[in-house]
C-alpha cells in the first residue's frame, strides 16, 4: 500500500506521466488510497476531478462535466465544444487530473474521448492526466487497446495483506491498546477468514471488539466462534 501510494504521488508530482493505473480486488484499499492521495495533492498545481460511477459516464458526458469545470459554455456541435476544451486546458493554470473510479465498467467511446483530450497537444506536454483506478480485469480491457496500454507507463497494482502483516495493520487502524488484546493465534483466524483483504479483515476486527468483554485478552476461541456466527462475504 505504502510503495504504490509513494509511486502515484511521485507520477503526480513529475507530471510526466499522462496515464496512471491502479487496479485491486474489492476491499484491498483502492479508495482509501485515491483519499490520501487526494489530500497529499497540491491544489495550486492540480485540479482534480473524480468520477465514481464509471459505467454511466458517455463521452459527450464527460465533456460537458470537463467544460463545466472550467467554465466553459457549450458550443454548438460537440466537436466544436472538444476543440474549444483543447484550446482552454492549454491556457488553464494547473494541470487538470481525470480520476475515474471503476473504470473496469468505463465505456470504450468514454475512454477513447479522455484518450484524445489527454493527447491533443500535439507539442507532446498533456494539461490533462488520466488515473484509471478499478478490479483486475481493466487490465485486461486496456491490454485489448495495444496503442494506449503502451502509454501507460505506470501501473500499480494492490493486493491483500500478508500474514506478517496484520500486528501493524491492527495497530495501524485500531491503536496499541487494541492491538494488545489479541493473540497471533486470534489474528491467524482473522487473516484466514478475510483472506488478506483489508476490507473484510477491519469490519470482522470490529465486529469482535463489539461484542468481546471489555477489557482483557480476547481468546481465540471466542474469535472463532464469533467468525463462524458473522458471514464475513
């Protein structure tokens, strides 16, 4: 987690890179990231905008919500509307980022849109970069597209937790106290039953801590038989 977000926030800082990709499983921290990476963002620099709901977002859409951004009033025709958002990313400030969440489910016309205003300034510096964020198959949706799977040169990719790694990700989350309370056998079955992922691991954590004693060690015993009475999928 800590390696890709230190990777996307050097691809944001150098501006070098017009595309990004992120891709996970459900639960491993995609969201969690894009906000820390959101809040590590230099605003003067860069302009964010974040689509969540990939699947219904067209590509006359996703211009007029570009245009709209940066004050910009529809043209006529929406070739002309794309040629006037071309000349206005050239004059803006900062450098406008398209974080497109899901984007497994993103329309190919959509991307393909994006694609031509990221790459319209023919002087080879894009105003506009693209983060493509979404499960595992959008790698296999963008290596569909050889011409632009090329282009994206930075590609990371979040996986779950290893065994080793759960002491410091309950107290990461949870603090020393609480990490305090459970056993390496206790945390072995949490693992185990959340598969490494962080997002099914810290709901059963929690799950526990609610219905544990108050204070005190909790037994994994107890873990057990919480886990086998709290559907965890």
């Amino acid at each position: 987690y800590l390696r890709v977000l230190k990777n996307l926030e050097r691809g944001l800082e150098h501006g070098e890179d017009t595309y990004l990709l992120l891709t996970g499983d459900t639960g491993t921290g995609k969201t969690a990231l894009l906000r820390q990476l959101t809040q590590a963002l230099d605003r003067y620099r860069y302009r964010p905008l974040y689509f969540s709901h990939a699947r219904q977002l067209g590509a006359t859409g996703l211009v007029r919500v570009i245009a709209r951004a940066l004050r910009l009033s529809p043209r006529r025709s929406h070739p002309e509307t794309v040629q006037a958002l071309v000349t206005q990313l050239q004059e803006e400030p900062s450098e406008l980022w398209l974080w497109f969440d899901e984007a497994h489910d993103l329309p190919d016309d959509t991307l393909a849109e994006a694609r031509a205003l990221a790459e319209a300034d023919l002087g080879g510096h894009s105003r506009l970069h693209i983060l493509l964020t979404g499960l595992p198959p959008l790698r296999d949706k963008l290596q569909a597209m050889p011409p632009l799977w090329r282009r994206i040169v930075l590609r990371e990719e979040l996986t779950g937790l290893t065994r080793d790694e759960i002491p410091a990700f309950v107290l990461h989350h949870l603090g020393q106290a609480t990490r305090d309370r459970f056993c390496d056998q206790g945390l072995a079955l949490l693992f185990e039953r959340g598969r490494g992922i962080p997002g099914l691991i810290l709901p059963a954590l929690r799950a526990t801590l609610r219905h544990a004693p108050a204070k005190g060690k909790i037994a994994p015993t107890f873990i057990e038989d919480l886990l086998g009475r709290w559907d965890l999928a």
